[in-house]
C-alpha cells in the first residue's frame, strides 16, 4: 500500500512597513553597538532579530543563537533593544527587525564598523635645509575603514598636499600625502604637522620640525660719538652678525680705500681715533658662512670741530653807595649841629645768560658814573659851606702885657671887655 502525503506552504514576502522602525549604527571596532526595533502600534505580533545571515538572534526576549555577546537590554509590546559588545569587521552588516504579521513587516538596520588608522607617519626627504631650497614631505595613515583625510600645516598656516588612497587585501585603506614647498630662513625652527581625520579618531597627528641654514644677517651699531662725528673724537662700530650657521669671521674693509693705518680692529669692533676728514667713505661689515655672504655700509662723514661757546651765569645785582656828612656849629652856641647825610646809590645788574669774560665798556660806563656823581657832590658842598659860617669871639683886656698878675690885669683892663677885638673861627 502506498500512501501518498502533500504537505503545502504557503510562503509569503516579508514588506517594508513604516510601522516598524530602526536605526543604523556605526561602530568602532572594539566597542558595543544597540540594535533597536520598534513597533508604532502593535496588535500583539512577535518581534525578532535576525543577523545578516537571517539567523534568529532574539525571538521576542529568548536568544536561540548562541553568542553571549548580544544581550537584551529591554524587550516590551512596542521595542526589542539589543546590544553587540566587542564589535568586530565580521559583524559589519545588514540586521533584520521582523514583525510577525501576515504579509511578514521588516525594518533594516546596517552597523558599519570602523577602523580608525595606525599613528600616522612623517617623512622628510631632507634632514637641513637651506633658505630658498625646495624640500618634500610624506604623510601616511595605514589601515582605516573608512579612508582617512590628511591635511598639512606649517605654523599656522595650511598647506595643499596630494593624497594617495590604496586598498589593501583586507579590505583597509591606507592613505599617503605628499607635500612640497620652498623653505626660508624664517621657516627654521617651525613644526610641519600632518593631521589625520578620520570618523574613528580626532586630532590624530604627527610632526616634525624644520632645520634651515641661512646666510648672515649683518648690521653695523654706533657705540661713538651717539650724535655727530667732528674732528678730533673717537669713532667705534660694532658689526653684529647673525647666521646658521653663525659666522666664525667677521672682516671690515674700507669701500675704494684702505682702512686707516692706524684703526684698531678687534674681532667684530672696529676702532678710530682723532678722526679727520680724510677718513670720510663708506666702511664696509662682511660676514660669511656656509650659506653665503652679506654686508652692511657705514657711511663715514667728519664734521668740523665745534667752536667755544660761552657758557652762561646766573643774574647778579651790584648795589654801590656812596655816603657823605657835613656838620656845622650854630651861630652864637659852640656846638655841632645835627648831620647832614648825602647818598648816591648806583645799582647795575648783569644780563641772564650773560658771559663770564669782563665787559670793560660797561666798567668803564660805571666809573664815568661815579666820578661825575663825586664833582657834583663836591660842588654842593662847597656851595653849603660858603652859606653857613660858624663864629665865635674872644675878649682880652688890653694893657695885661705888663701886669705882674691876672688881677692887676683885670683891674688895669680898658672897658673890660667891651672894646675887645673881633675873632673868627671856621669848623668843618
């Protein structure tokens, strides 16, 4: 006997349906990442999980695949939420969130893992440079997924570089830049970094700082004289020179001319006594090294010697005065009359500023002065004393020549003393 069994299935096509939702992830290798499914309105059908080879990952809250690294993290009507910790490549893919409806819902999530490349890496064709070479430089960031971005900056300022983007066997990028350039004496000592971008990573960076050689740089300082260079001084210059290598000697030379005999050179300094004008030119710094060689001019012009200027003094006041007393006797009395006081004040004054030699016309001015001012006081008094006479008398008797004494005298005296003689005395 022969039985015959039909089995029939009924297969039907899962649809994208809006009441379902998720999100796509992006991960770094190594870390965890959330897969979540979500159900608008939900009218009791079953949510899965599938992974990208549609195996069952989560069957509403029970985990039929056995990889303890999902976990449900919640599980309810309306979500399963799912974690994958320690993400590698191979979990890169599309996961599958499934409604249980007929037709069947789906909703898609894609987990992109990322690579984040290796410390990057910079090369220089050129270890020193020199100012006005043109140098190279190379940047490269292996094994990122994605490919990294790779931009250059010297100091502070960007610099366009030209990426190269491979693709290796597994399926990782490695991206170089090269960059080129003209160096100056400016750019020594100032870093070039390349600086990586990548989803993965941020301000991955390398740098390397530039060495660059440059002729000297050469100026002449004035040590002396700080103003004028005149006739009889001292003249000192110092060439200052400065270079990459630092120049090991420093020459002075006289443009056209010889330096003079007698200048005192000394390493940098150059030294001139008793200038005169036949040293006037152009003296000339030279400093060399490795690079090149530069200079600097000093133009020598000698002026004349200053003449003697006066220095000045301070104002003075001179005062002179002259005194002079005349005292008289009044008539009838003997005695002094009260003085009689004459003055002549003579004031001069000396200009501001004025010099310290003698200025023998206005001496000669004051004395004029003062001698005319004598012979009219000389005048005056003679004048005074023709007016006021002082005088006095005397009375002697007469006949006391031949008295034997004062007595006999006064008794033999003529009148007494009404007919004596009249004398006169002048005082000054």
């Amino acid at each position: 006997m022969v039985i015959y069994v039909s089995l029939s299935f009924v297969l039907s096509c899962p649809v994208v349906s809006q009441n379902l939702v998720t999100d796509n992830v992006s991960v770094v290798e190594g870390d965890m990442a959330i897969i979540s499914c979500r159900v608008k309105n939900n009218d009791d059908s079953v949510i899965q999980l599938l992974n990208p080879n549609r195996q069952t990952i989560y069957f509403r809250d029970m985990r039929p695949l056995k990889d303890a690294r999902f976990q449900l993290v919640n599980f309810s009507d309306n979500e399963l939420r799912v974690s994958l910790s320690n993400v590698s490549l191979s979990d890169e893919g599309r996961y599958v969130c499934q409604l249980y409806t007929d037709p069947p819902q789906e909703a898609y999530a894609d987990i992109t893992v990322l690579i984040p490349p290796g410390n990057p890496i910079i090369e220089a064709r050129d270890e020193v440079l020199s100012e006005g070479n043109e140098t190279e430089m190379t940047c490269t960031a292996m094994s990122s997924k994605p490919a990294a971005t790779i931009k250059w900056m010297k100091g502070d300022k960007e610099l366009p570089g030209k990426p190269k983007v491979e693709l290796t066997y597994d399926k990782m990028y490695t991206v170089t830049s090269r960059l080129t350039f003209t160096v100056s004496k400016e750019d020594d000592g100032v870093p070039v970094v390349c600086i990586v971008d990548h989803p993965a990573v941020k301000d991955f960076q390398a740098q390397k700082y530039l060495e660059v050689q440059y002729k000297p740089e050469v100026k002449i300082v004035v040590e002396f004289p700080q103003g004028l260079t005149r006739e009889g001084e001292n003249l000192e210059l110092t060439c200052q020179a400065k270079g990459k290598p630092q120049p090991q000697r420093v020459n002075w030379v006289k443009v056209d001319d010889d330096v003079p005999s007698h200048a005192v050179i000394t390493g940098s300094d150059l030294y001139i006594e008793n200038l005169n004008k036949s040293y006037n030119g152009t003296y000339r710094c030279v400093a060399s090294n490795s690079v090149g060689e530069s200079y600097d001019d000093y133009i020598l012009y000698v002026y004349d010697a200053p003449t003697t200027t006066p220095i000045p003094t301070t104002a003075t006041t001179t005062t002179t005065t002259i005194t002079t007393t005349i005292s008289y006797p009044e008539a009838n009395q003997g005695t002094v009359s009260p003085s009689h006081s004459v003055c002549l004040s003579l004031y001069s004054r000396a200009g501001e500023g004025a010099p310290r030699t003698v200025d023998h016309a206005v001496i000669g001015g004051v004395v004029a002065v003062v001698v005319f001012a004598m012979l009219c006081l000389l005048i005056i008094l003679g004048r005074y004393f023709a007016r006021h006479k002082g005088t006095y008398f005397t009375h002697e008797a007469k006949g006391a020549d031949d008295a034997a004494d004062a007595d006999t005298a006064i008794i033999n005296a003529e009148g007494g003393h009404t007919n004596s003689d009249e004398k006169k005395e002048y005082y000054i």
